[in-house]
C-alpha cells in the first residue's frame, strides 16, 4: 500500500481485495523467466503478501514492500516457513534497499496511492533505481470510466453503496462492505470512504466501522506513458486486462510492462 491503512482495513483485506482474473497466472509467467535467470523480485505496496507470497511459493526469490507495519505484521505470519521470502517496510516513493532486482510489481492500483506528479516521479525514479539493466516493472491501475468520474464530481453517487458481503475465516458472522466515492475533477483524484458492518445470524447489524477517506489518482493512458519515459523507462506492452487483451474503451484495467532503459 501507498498510504498507511487502519486496523480495520488490516483486518479484512485478505477478503476485501481478492485477486484479479487472471493476475496471478500473468505474474506467475514473468517470475517463473526471472527465476530461471537466477533473479530476484520486488512488490512495491505487498499489503498482506497477497501475490509476493503466491509468487515465493514457486520458490522464486522474493521482497515485499509496503508502509504498513500492521500489514507486514500480517504478512511475516503468512509467510512462516518459508525462506525466500522478505519483507520491507518502507515508503513507496522514498526506499533504498540496497540491492537490485530483475522485475518489479506494483500491482492493485498501488500506484494511484501516488497524488502528484512529484510523487509519481519519485516512486518511478526509485523503482528505476532498484532494478537491474534491461528489468521490468509492471504497473497495474484502473481503466476508469469516465462517466462514473463524472456523475461523482457533479456529487452523484456521494452516499454508501454497498460493494458485497462475504463470511471471514472462523467467524460466524457475515462482513457487509459499503464505499462512498467522491471526486475531484481539478486534481484528477478519486477519494473513498470504506464502512464494514458486522451481520449477526439473525441478520442484524452487530457493528459498523468505517476507515479513513483513501484518496486515489486517476491516471490517464498518456499521462503514465509520459511519465514512464520521463522517468527512464521503455514502454514494452499495455494491455486491457491479465489475460494480455489490447486496451479497449472498455477495458477495466491497464496493465503496463516497461523496461528500464
């Protein structure tokens, strides 16, 4: 993560962010080229090691990343046991780790948590740093749709929605997740508040949480092409989704693949 989280999100983001169709098998295909060049992985903004883990599980040398200490916490746990595994805590646009690495990940939209071009620059500089000659980066943001930008910059949608409920590891109850977007068009920013409630089987309300406003950059396709070749980067692919699709209007996602020049 980019942005220190509470412990509610600590919490309940094993099941709030689930993997994307497709992502693993996608990072799985890259790691598995790195590992038999003999290299080394970095994820910038882990959280919880949901892909470091499953990539070091493939006995590829991995780091995590993150600024969260409550979140490594939960990682260093997962992670019990196994030996090629590493975690940092650390700044994503300020880190020095002392060595370089083959690829580098920053996957679930952890870039976004970078608001201004000096912040974007400086997270890019110093991935750019951190890898090898001729390594890569791979970035994964949203595709935003930029009719729901609008309608919540002209203050639609400003109220919870509810996202979904689902049922955590040995709890009896069910968890019930709402967001509450807004956004600012001068700044390209997408903000969320997040609420968990806690559903008793007989289907009341037990408790209710909600986390602090997130704040999120909206990148457009150009922009984060000018800012990979600002920051010494050659652009290799940008796809649409995991499954390597060309980037439609449609598209949820774009996923770039760069080369550090």
């Amino acid at each position: 993560m980019g942005q220190l989280v509470s412990e509610h999100e600590v919490q309940f983001y094993d099941i709030d962010v689930p993997d994307w169709p497709g992502e693993i098998d996608f990072y799985r295909t890259m790691a598995i080229e790195v590992k038999n060049q003999g290299g080394s992985i970095l994820e910038v903004g882990c959280g919880t090691g949901r892909v470091a883990l499953q990539l070091a599980r493939e006995e590829i040398s991995v780091v995590g990343l993150d600024l969260s200490p409550a979140m490594l916490g939960v990682a260093r746990q997962k992670s019990l046991g196994l030996s090629n595994i590493r975690w940092a805590e650390g700044d994503m646009q300020a880190f020095e780790l002392g060595e370089h690495f083959d690829l580098i990940l920053i996957p679930g939209h952890s870039f976004q948590f970078m608001l201004t071009p000096t912040d974007q620059v400086a997270c890019l500089e110093c991935i750019h740093r951190h890898l090898n000659t001729d390594g890569k980066l791979v970035i994964h943001v949203n595709h935003d749709d930029l009719s729901w930008l609008g309608g919540l910059s002209q203050g639609k949608g400003t109220g919870f929605e509810l996202v979904g409920e689902y049922r955590k590891d040995a709890m009896r109850e069910a968890v019930r997740k709402w967001n509450s977007w807004s956004y600012e068009d001068s700044t390209q920013t997408a903000s969320v508040i997040t609420a968990w409630e806690i559903i008793g089987e007989d289907g009341t309300v037990k408790a209710r949480e909600e986390a602090v406003k997130k704040r999120l950059h909206c990148v457009f396709r150009f922009e984060m092409e000018h800012l990979l070749a600002r920051t010494g980067f050659k652009v290799d692919a940008l796809y649409g989704d995991f499954f390597r699709q060309d980037l439609q209007d449609t598209s949820p996602d774009m996923i770039w693949v760069a080369r550090a020049r």
